[in-house]
C-alpha cells in the first residue's frame, strides 16, 4: 500500500465527517428558518380561530383545542372588512402590473446599455426611497385632490408603485445581468428584432427573477398603511382600517385581522412558488 493509499483511506473518514455537520447545519438553518416564519403564523391563526380562550391560554398546545371559525366569520361581517380587504387587492393589484411594467424596462436597459450617469442614475433611484413619505404627505394630499385621486384605489396604487419601483429597477437588472447577452446576439442572427429577441428568448429566462420583483411588490403594497390611511377617508385598504377600527376590538378580533392580513400574502406566493424555485434551480409541480 503506497503513502498516497494510506493518506486517502485516512482522510475519508474526515472528508465524510465534513460534510455531514455540513448537512446537518444546513438543514438545521432550514428548520430555524420555517419555525421563524411559521411559528407566528401558527400563533396568530390560535387567537384568531380560537376566540379568548385561544388568545389568553399559556402555555400555547401543540394541537389546539376549541377551534372555531366563528370568530373570524364574525369579523368578516364586520362592516367594512370586506370592502377593505378588496381595496387593498386592487391596489396591490395595480402596484403589482405597474412595478413590472415600468420597473422591468428600466431594469433591462441598465444591465445592457451604457450611457452618461448610469452609476448616478442607480443611485437616484435609491436616493427615492430616503425620503420619509410623513413628509411628503401633505403635498401629496394637496396634489390627489387636484388631480382627483384623492380617497381612490387608483392613488394609492400609484404611491405604492412609487415605494416598489427602485427596488423593482434594481433587482430586475440583476436578473437580466444573469442572462448571457450572446443568447439575443444569436437571436439577433436568427432573424428577430430586439423586442422579438426580449419576449422569446430573456423574457422565459428572467421569469422567475421578474415573478420575485412582483412578489416583492405585492407585499410593499400589501403590508403599507401610512400612505393608505392619509390618501383615503372611505376606500381605505385593509391594513389601514384595522388601523382605525380595531383600535377598540377584542384581542381575538384583532388576531383576526391579522390573519386576514397574512393569508393573501402566503397564497399568492404559494401560487408562484414554482417560479420562486426556478431562481434556485429547484423544480416544484
């Protein structure tokens, strides 16, 4: 038996040992991460579906017993509940279509063009979300009202559009930095024009990335209420009249808004989850 034989047979043990603590601290940090993430779910769906007793009751069981869907029935017939929940999909809606259709572009044209101020540029679009938007409140009620878009869905849309669109810009431009610019050259070649070559060959390519941005934009417009709750009086969205009503409500009433707040949220990334795979080379069905 060589020395080479020897050395080999005697790290193998250590090689194997290597990798798995690193498999186990992987899936240790996989398990950290979807407690850290469901736990609070599972704890708002108890005092939700619960009523008080849900609510109050320490320690919390691992299988919760009295679950009733009366009380969040009950908050859904609340007045208003209903009609909020729809102004804040409409918005999102509308932050959603705007963010990749104006973000998407603009990402584009950074990661493959190259003209004057380009890097002052980036920075520009960053520079827009320094501003606290407690100080542009006031002017921007002023101009909703000028232009009629005060205490619209369609206002706050275009001011949630305004929060995700630099970071749509941003991130977009990664995505279509991924994409080989050879991949357009060659369809250049083939025959297709430059908007042919973006829908048939980097479009496919840059989907999942481009669904992430419109995941990422979702939530901005989902989650935001200062905005929502000083541009509207009568269409507020969801998360700004709980603002208003809830203050006074029930505890388990409350857990119940907030379940109403993170379920839209988890099933439209479930929709598109196959996509949000597809960035990390995992395939989902």
């Amino acid at each position: 038996m060589t020395t080479d034989t020897i050395s080999t047979a005697a790290d193998t043990p250590k090689a194997a040992g290597f990798v798995s603590s690193r498999r186990w601290l992987l899936w240790s940090g996989i398990a950290a991460l979807c407690a850290w993430v469901l736990v609070p779910i599972y704890l708002v769906a108890l005092g939700a579906l619960g009523g008080r007793q849900g609510v109050y009751i320490w320690p919390k069981t691992g299988l919760p017993t009295g679950i009733s869907l009366e009380p969040f029935i009950l908050f859904l017939k609340t007045e208003g509940v209903v009609q909020s929940f729809l102004n804040s999909l409409g918005a999102a809606g509308i932050t959603v279509a705007l963010s990749i259709l104006l973000g998407a572009p603009a990402g584009y044209a950074l990661a493959r063009y190259d003209f004057r101020g380009k890097d002052s540029y980036r920075l520009l679009v960053l520079l827009t979300r320094a501003f606290p938007l407690a100080i542009l409140a006031l002017p921007l009620t002023v101009s909703f009202i000028r232009l009629g878009l005060y205490d619209t869905i369609v206002g706050v849309g275009l001011i949630h559009t305004v929060l995700a669109l630099p970071f749509a810009a941003l991130v977009t431009q990664g995505i279509f930095l991924g994409v080989p610019k050879e991949l357009e050259e060659a369809a250049w070649v083939f025959g297709c024009t430059r908007i042919q070559a973006f829908f048939k060959v980097v479009a496919p390519l840059a989907l999942p990335g481009i669904v992430a941005t419109a995941v990422f934009a979702f939530v901005i417009s989902w989650n935001e209420v200062f905005a929502a709750s000083v541009l509207t009086v009568r269409n507020r969205t969801l998360t700004a009249y709980l603002l208003t009503v809830l203050s006074e409500s029930p505890m388990h009433y409350r857990f119940a808004g907030g379940l109403m707040l993170i379920l839209p949220s988890v099933v439209f990334i479930f929709a598109v989850r196959r996509y949000l795979f597809a960035i990390w080379g995992i395939s989902s069905k």
